[in-house]
C-alpha cells in the first residue's frame, strides 16, 4: 500500500459519524453548498462555461460521509435542487480529498489517477468544469479560518461599539 493510500485511509470520517450525517436531509446541505459555489464560482465563470452549464444536473458525492449535494446550473448560478434520480455529472470522493482539492493542496488530476475522486456522466461536461475551475484564480480554503475561535474573533470586529459592553450605549 503507498503512503498516499494509507494516508487517505486514516482522513476518512469515522462509520458511527457517517451513519448519522448520511441521515442528515439533503436538500439543506445542498443549499448550503450551493451559496458557497455561487459567492466563490459563480461570478467568475466565463460566458462560454455558463452556457454549456445551463440545466445541467449536479452531484457532489461525500463518499465516506454519506452525503450526497444535487444543484442545477440555471439563470447564472448554482440553484439546490432535491436529490435526483440521474445527474449529468458526479464527483465523488472523501471528505479529506474534496477538503484538499479546496486548499489547493492536491489537484484533481493526482486525485482522479489514484482513484481517490471519481467522475461519472457527461465526461465533456467533466472536463469543462475542471478546465473552468483550474483556469480561476480562486482563494483557498483555510480550515483555521473556521475554528470556533477564529469565528468569535471576527464577530467580535463586526460588531458595533456599543455592543462591545459599555455601559453608556445607546438608550
């Protein structure tokens, strides 16, 4: 077994973990997934890209995690839609993987020809999407950012200076 292997096997989401998020309903996590690609993607995709993405049907696959996120390219982003019987493209992989690709730290080729991200249907459809994707200059995903800390601490900037605990606020 290669190292790359055996480490993917110790970032997998553990089966009590999977047995509860793969009974989370789907249609929420898609929503959320889908505000998340339109504030990053969605603006940034060319003319030519959104065009071929028009009423194309979607779904990222979190294979160790159970969780399935469908959503439609229609009137200029990314809209959830409840889960589908067919889609016209699918991304699987684990958690860990899907978190590398965001952090810039794997490329989906490496990942596709260690058989650790799959893609299925319209192969033309997968191979603009990942074209798209390498051609923009997107940020990566810092997990620390998202720490429970890290979270309160920018809270805190945002909030006004009367909130901040004077006593002499507004009455």
């Amino acid at each position: 077994m290669n190292d790359s292997f055996a480490q993917a096997q110790r970032h997998t989401v553990p089966p009590p973990v999977a047995a509860l998020l793969s009974r989370l309903p789907p249609y929420p996590g898609s929503m959320l997934l889908v505000n998340a690609l339109n504030f990053v993607l969605a603006r940034q995709l060319p003319s030519d890209v959104t065009a071929r993405l028009q009423g194309q049907r979607f779904r990222i696959h979190v294979r160790d995690a159970g969780l399935r996120f469908d959503f439609v390219w229609r009137d200029a982003r990314f809209r959830a839609c409840p889960p589908q019987a067919a889609t016209d493209l699918m991304l699987s992989a684990n958690a860990h993987d899907f978190l590398r690709l965001a952090q810039r730290l794997d490329d989906p080729d490496t990942l596709f020809f260690n058989r650790r991200l799959s893609m299925e249907g319209d192969t033309e459809l997968g191979l603009v999407v990942k074209n798209a994707l390498d051609a923009l200059e997107l940020p990566v995903f810092d997990a620390a950012q998202w720490a429970p800390a890290a979270v309160l601490s920018r809270l805190r900037q945002l909030r006004p200076a009367w909130a901040s605990g004077s006593r002499h606020g507004p009455r």
